[in-house]
C-alpha cells in the first residue's frame, strides 16, 4: 500500500472527525435550551382594575408575581388607567 495514500487518508478521516465533533458541538449550542432563569416570583392572587381610558373596557388581575403591582396593561395602544387596587388597601 502507498505510503503516502495512507497518511492522506488517515488525515481525511481525523479531518471528518474533527469537523463532525465540531458541527455536532456547534448544533447542540443551538438546540439546547438556554439556561433557566432566576427562579421568577410566585404567583399571589391579587384584584387590581385596570380601565382602558379609549374604549373603557376594564379588565381585572387575579395573580400577580409576588403579589406586586404589575405595570399597567395596554389595550388601544394606551397604558390602562389603575381603577381599583382591593388587594392593598
Ligand atoms: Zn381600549
């Protein structure tokens, strides 16, 4: 066998190795999901009305994270208006 046929080979093999391993690394990076988080608040029933000051629709919250006041929802391309916060006052 030429010498120098199984050293180009060799090398052609260790290349498609290289570039499989690398490839597969790459493709892993991306389909692996991203790293969670912080864990995110929990949820605590709340009862915040917004109002929509364009139409009046209103609309309440039950759950907010950690109970907080959440910044305000937008309906009609406009920041509802805060109606009533029953759960802090
Ligand atoms: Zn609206």
């Amino acid at each position: 066998m030429d010498w120098w046929l199984f050293v180009k080979v060799i090398g052609a093999v260790a290349a498609a190795v290289v570039l499989y391993t690398v490839g597969a690394a790459v493709l892993r990076s991306f389909f692996s999901s991203p790293p969670p988080d912080d864990e995110p608040a929990a949820l605590e029933p709340v009862d915040i009305r917004f109002e929509c000051l364009v139409c009046g629709s209103q609309l309440t919250m039950t759950a907010a994270p950690g109970g907080e006041l959440p910044s305000a929802p937008r309906h009609c391309m406009e920041e509802m208006h805060l109606v009533a916060d029953a759960s802090s006052a």
